[in-house]
C-alpha cells in the first residue's frame, strides 16, 4: 500500500512570494489533515477535510492561507503572500474511514521563506 | 479547547534501561489521546492510542501508555529500551469526534550504548 505522497519536498522561497504544496492520500482514506510543524515545536491542525468538505480550519491563517480538496482525493495547500514566520514543515496525513483517530502521515515539505 | 503539555523536551538514557516519557492534557470535555513516533529522516508513525476500555495501552515495540483521568496525564513507558528507540515522541489529544487534534511540542529520546 502505498504511503501519503507530498511534494515538494522542500521548498525556498522570499518574502512576500507564493508557494503551493501538493498532497496525495492513502487510497480510499476520507480524511485529510494539514498540519505545520515549526522548528521545536509540534505539529499545529491547520485544516482537516472530510471527503472534500471542510470540518475545521479553525487554525488556518486565512488571510493568507488557502486549502483545497477537489474531487475529495488530492489537496493542495497555498501561501500567498508569504512571511518569514511561515517557515516550517508542512506536514499532510489521511485517516480511513473507520480509523478511529488514526493518522498516516507524509513526509512532509520543509519550507524556508528569506 | 484542549491542550497537551510534554514536560521534557529531551530525555537521555542508556540502553536496556526503562524509560518514561511524560504527557498531560487540559480539557473540559472528555478526549482521545495518542502517542505518535518520529524516526530520524522519517514521517510520524502511530504508537498507541486510548480510545476506551483498559486505561493500560500496549503499542507496538513494547511501548505502553496509561491513561489517568484524575491527573490528566498519558505518561509513555518502555521497561527497557534500544539504540533503536531513539526518535522524537509526540503525545496528542483529540475531541470526541475527531474533529480536532492537537499535539504537545514532542519530547526527544537519546537511547545510549
């Protein structure tokens, strides 16, 4: 089975400029998480998708973040424009459907804004 | 809202020794909690969780966690561990719906020879 693909894997970028990153899901998984994890400290829910509807964003900077999840399998997750604070690691994980809280995570994208 | 505090941000130990990773949670409702593993150069794996039932977990490579409601806490424990141990070890509490996640700041494990 294959794992939660992202890309890139990392990404530099200056301030002020726009980024996208790319996640794929485990197959048949309803769920999808985008998580930021900043250098020390733990991952932070940024959005989390059932199928292809929103059930929090709650922590989504939304004057500059955005998420979407068409079709209700890939998602991507975009900063426009970005900030030096937003470098991070992107993380994105997917759930089965009866996964009772169970979290399969990517990789993750290192993104470093100058 | 709810929160996870992992008292130590760096646990050093010797190899074959027993470990135990400290976590405790803040929340007015009732919660899930989970222990999640991340391996150097690699993506965070799930190590147990306390949905219901026992309040004593086993996850797998003989890890442990038992939930205390009274003191809030989901402490990790190992009874002896190995050089192949070392990760970082994130503790983290969920709603009731799983709707919402929220992770401590991870503690890191430095097993020695």
């Amino acid at each position: 089975e294959a794992g939660v693909a992202q890309s890139p894997r990392y990404k530099i970028i200056e301030k002020r400029q726009s980024v996208a990153f790319w996640c794929n899901p485990i197959s048949g998984h309803a769920t999808l998480y985008w998580y930021q994890q900043i250098l020390g400290q733990g991952p932070k829910l940024l959005i989390q998708f059932q199928n292809n509807g929103v059930v929090d964003d709650s922590q989504l900077p939304k004057d500059r973040f955005s998420a979407e999840r068409l079709k209700g399998v890939d998602s991507t997750l975009k900063i426009q424009p970005a900030k030096l604070e937003d470098s991070a690691v992107y993380l994105c994980a997917s759930s089965p459907p009866a996964g009772r809280g169970e979290q399969y995570f990517g990789p993750g994208t290192r993104l470093t804004v100058t | 809202a709810q929160s996870v505090t992992q008292l130590d941000s760096q646990v050093p130990v010797f190899e074959e020794a027993p470990v135990e990773l400290r976590c405790n949670y803040s929340s007015s409702v009732s919660v899930y909690l989970f222990w999640y593993v991340q391996y150097p150069n690699q993506g965070l794996q799930l190590l147990l969780k306390y949905l219901s039932g026992s309040t004593l977990v086993k996850g797998i490579n003989g890890f442990e966690a038992e939930f205390n409601k009274s003191q809030t806490s989901f402490h990790l424990r190992k009874p002896s561990v190995h050089i192949s141990d070392t990760a970082e070890y994130f503790c983290a509490v969920s709603s009731y719906n799983f709707n919402k996640f929220y992770f401590g700041s991870g503690t890191k494990l430095n097993v020695k020879p």
